[in-house]
C-alpha cells in the first residue's frame, strides 16, 4: 500500500513539472537572510557591550593636565624646560641628560629592560616613561616623590644616573651667560634649585598622549573604536579585570601591587619599611603603550602579547603577592581570541605623543 502511494506522488511530481531537487531548493534557506541576520545579531552584541561600557564609573578620557598655582606653563618657562631637558650639563661629567633616559623618539623612555647606569652596568628597573607623568599624584616606580617637581631633581642627584650636587649645578648655570637670560626671562628671582625644578617639571607636562580613538569613543564618537577593539575595551572592565588598577582619566589608580615578579625589586618598602610594601610599585598609565616597550618595572615583558599572557596564567608567585592581585588574576582563562581582542584595544591607547626636539643650548 504504501509503495502505491510512493508511487503516486512521485508520478504527481512528475506530471506537475516539479523534481524533487527543485522542492529541495524551494525550502533552502536564504543564505543572504542568514548573513543579514547574523550580521544583526552582531551589531546588537556590540551594541549592548557599548551601553555596558558607559555605564561604568571609573572611565573618563584625559582631560587637561593639572598645573600647580605656583608654577604656570608659561611659553618662558617651558623654553628654559625644554632647554634644560636637553642639556647633558646637568650631569656630573657632562654627559646624560634628561633625554639620555627620556628619549622621545622611544617614547620618553630609554628601549632598554632596565636603565644603564653611568658606569655602563645594568640597573634594577625600566626607565618610566614621562608620557602623561603630570597625571600622577606620586613618582618614580616606588612614589618617592609627590610632586613632578620633586621628581625631576631625583635623577640629578642620583649617583647611578646624573651623579650631580645641587650646588655645583647651580653655580655652573650661573656661569653660562645663556642660562642667566632664560631663568631672568621665566623667572623674577632667577637661578635657584626651585626654579630649576619648576622648570623641568613645566616641560614634562606637555609631553601628554591625551587624543586616543579611546578618548573620543568615551567623548561620544562610536566609531572611533572597531569591533574588535570594543569587544577588546569590553574584556579590560570585565574579564581581565584590567579596569581593577588601571582605570580613571589616566588609567591609572596611583596605587601600589606586588603582582608577583621574583624580580627582587623592594619596591615601596624601601620608602615606607613597611613589610606590606615589599615588591608593591605603582600602577603606571597605559598611555602611549605602543611606544613603550619594554613592559614591566623590570623591564622583563617585550611585547604586549607578553604581557597579558604573563597575567592571563595569573603571573608569579612572589611571597608578597598583593592579595588583591591573587584574587583577580587566578588565571584570567581568556581565549587566544580574547587575548588578540584585548591587545587591539590597548594598541587604540597609543596615540601620538607630541616629539619634541633638541633645541639651540646655551
């Protein structure tokens, strides 16, 4: 009975001028309204991550650098900053500068894992960046500082960097005819250790990375960022936890973590003797990442891949691993997928920092 029926409708089919391939192809999805629709579904992903994004309370873009009531950015004073930054006569032996270590063309810092001393040996740390170093409200990688200010005296000083006395800098200024006109110019009580620092820390202050697709995303432009560096944005204040430390206007807490280099560094325990300090440095910005390289305190990361693979298997063990840092990180178990998402959106916070040359010395 049934292979009559077969039968029948085999031959109706035959009769009507259909084949079976062709009712096949009849009920075959639209392929193109399969595309449409995951291609819909795509930008309703994206969409809702945006709206989840700005709701969030802990990112701004960078806004205008702080200055001091009592050291204004005058063109005077930046001059003479400039002008001091360059010059490797701040140094005991006339050889280092400020840009010995703070080069612009490697991004204000040095391209080396950790700073050359002047004896040619290695130190123990990176040589920071100065890029967006007015945003910060300590300095140097333990916060020794408190102020740029104060900051720019430190390398001077240092016998391992510049190895030069206040007083002997001071006095050969004075003696170059040059410097006596530019501190006159920037300022009424001219040469002094106040002024000098006023004015270095006045130049570094402009060496700011601000405009990122990042910063205009936040500011309103949706498309300043692509999918992948949203989805990317996405995974910092969420699964990576990267907004954890790195967050407010300049990515940056302020704050102080032993993220688990057996790097031997002591870090703010050197500042504070307190034990809770041991191996803890300071968050930096991740402004200008692009041009920072190498990553780290100890300079020990080379590549941004690097570093979110040291995190995302939950770093090292240091004894003092900060508590706060063993909770995040513990592995972070993000995909080679996430992870190539994650680097895109730290790439977008690369911009162009301002280059700024050599200029004419005294």
């Amino acid at each position: 009975m049934i292979k009559k029926f077969m039968a029948g409708v085999l031959i109706g089919l035959f009769l009507s001028g259909c084949s079976l391939t062709e009712e096949a192809e009849v009920k075959a999805p639209d392929s193109d309204a399969i595309e449409k629709n995951q291609e819909q579904a795509e930008v309703e992903q994206i969409d809702a991550v945006i709206q989840r994004i700005l709701l969030r309370q802990d990112l701004f873009p960078v806004g205008s650098v702080p200055v001091p009531a009592d050291n204004p950015m005058t063109p005077e004073v930046i001059k003479l900053g400039q002008t001091l930054f360059f010059d490797p006569r701040l140094s005991g032996d006339n050889t280092v500068s400020c840009q010995t270590c703070h080069d612009p063309n490697k991004g204000y810092g040095d391209g080396l894992p950790t700073m050359k001393k002047l004896d040619g040996t290695d130190g123990s740390r990176n040589s920071p960046t100065i890029i967006n170093a007015g945003y910060y409200s300590t300095y140097f990688w333990d916060g020794r500082a408190s102020s740029l200010e104060e900051q720019a005296l430190g390398p001077i000083q240092n016998p391992d960097e510049m190895n030069q006395t206040l007083p002997e800098l001071i006095a050969e200024l004075k003696s170059i005819e040059g410097y006596n006109e530019l501190f006159a110019a920037a300022f009424e009580d001219g040469i002094t250790e106040e002024n000098l620092a006023k004015a270095l820390a006045a130049f570094q202050r402009l060496v700011v990375v601000k405009d990122t697709p990042y910063d205009q995303f936040l500011r309103g432009d949706r498309g300043a960022l692509n999918d992948q560096e949203i989805r990317g944005l996405d995974l910092f204040v969420g699964k990576a936890f990267c907004v954890t430390c790195h967050n407010g206007p300049n990515l940056s807490d302020n704050k102080y973590y032993n993220i688990g280099l057996e790097s031997g560094d002591e870090g703010r325990f050197a500042i504070t003797g307190d034990p809770g300090d041991l191996g803890r440095i300071r968050t930096p910005s991740l402004y200008g990442i692009t041009h920072t390289a190498p990553y780290l305190h100890d300079g020990s990361a080379s590549t941004l891949e690097e570093i979110v693979d040291y995190y995302n298997r939950g770093g090292d063990n240091h004894e003092n691993k900060s508590f706060f840092i063993k909770r995040f990180m513990n592995p972070l178990g993000l995909t080679d997928e996430e992870k190539v998402d994650l680097i895109a959106f730290l790439k977008a916070l690369g911009g162009e920092p301002v280059i700024f040359t050599k200029p004419v010395l005294p």
